[in-house]
C-alpha cells in the first residue's frame, strides 16, 4: 500500500508525458563512428625504391579493411594497394616509382566493421636520391594493385612494373 501511495505521488509530480525514470526507459544504439587514422607522412621518399606507407587506425567495432590509394603526380586516376597489420600500424609498401617520377600522391582509407568508411587528406610525397633508405627492407614480393575506376589501366602510370602486380 505504501509503495502505491508513493508511486502515485511520482505520478503526480512529473509532467504530463514524463517517463517515470530514465533507468526505465530504452537506451537507443550509440551512432557508429568512423576509423581513426592517425598517419605521419615520411619526409620523402628514395627514387627507384619502394616506398613505405603506415598509419595507426583504430575503431570501436574492429576494423574490416585499410589501403593506400596512390598515383604519380599529375595523373588523374589513383591505384590502390591492401596494407598489412603489423602488430601496431597498418602499413603497405608501394611499386617503386620510375626514375622520371618526381613526387606521388596518396591517401588512406579504412573501413571498419560495421562498413563505416574514413581517409586521410592527400598527402604528396616528394622523391629524391638523398632521402634515407627505410629501415625495414621492402618485401621481395611485388604489390598486389587494384584500379579506383572503371575502365582504368590496371598498371599505374610512372612505376617500376616489377615492383606490383596487377588485382
């Protein structure tokens, strides 16, 4: 009785359409956030020899896919190649640009596992023959490249062909 008396007395003083207490009420699904990408681009990079792309990507439901979308300076459409999840960054190492090849640009893109997409700014990376070498060796594999648009050349204008491999 004294719990009915007390409940009606709640009743009465909440607003008319008031729940009687947020506890009782749905909680609604936080919205699915986007990846974070966190990337420090390299200062430069070495003609003739692979570059190395890295970047720390982190989301909340786990992430499904990261890769380095690239191209020579000046050409319209970019290629993309799969990174590889070393332990603590996602990285991709990049076909080794031909020596006429001054700059390249890329970004990356991540996509977790709700298919919520993120991706860096264009970052442009200036090549010279004085930029240190990386400290890891670039794999003896070429990189697996994929095309961005329809009826685009599988092979990326202005890289070393021995270096990648077309999807």
């Amino acid at each position: 009785m004294r719990r009915a008396v007390l409940l009606g007395l709640l009743a009465a003083t909440l607003p008319q359409g008031a729940a009687p207490c947020p506890a009782q009420t749905q909680q609604s699904q936080p919205e699915n956030q986007p990846p974070v990408i966190q990337h420090d681009p390299p200062a430069c990079g070495r003609v003739q020899a692979r570059p190395r792309i890295c970047a720390y990507v982190v989301d909340e439901t786990g992430i499904a896919q990261v890769r380095v979308s690239f191209r020579a300076q000046g050409n319209r459409a970019y290629h993309w190649t799969p990174t590889v999840f070393d332990g603590a960054l996602f990285c991709a190492w990049l076909p080794a640009p031909l020596s006429e090849t001054r700059a390249l640009e890329y970004y990356i893109e991540a996509v977790d596992d709700q298919f919520e997409p993120s991706r860096t700014i264009d970052y442009a990376l200036e090549l010279r023959s004085a930029c240190p070498a990386p400290a890891q060796p670039p794999p003896l594999t070429p990189a697996v490249v994929g095309t961005t648009v329809a009826n685009q050349g599988a092979s990326p204008p202005g890289f070393d062909p021995t270096t990648f491999k077309p999807r």
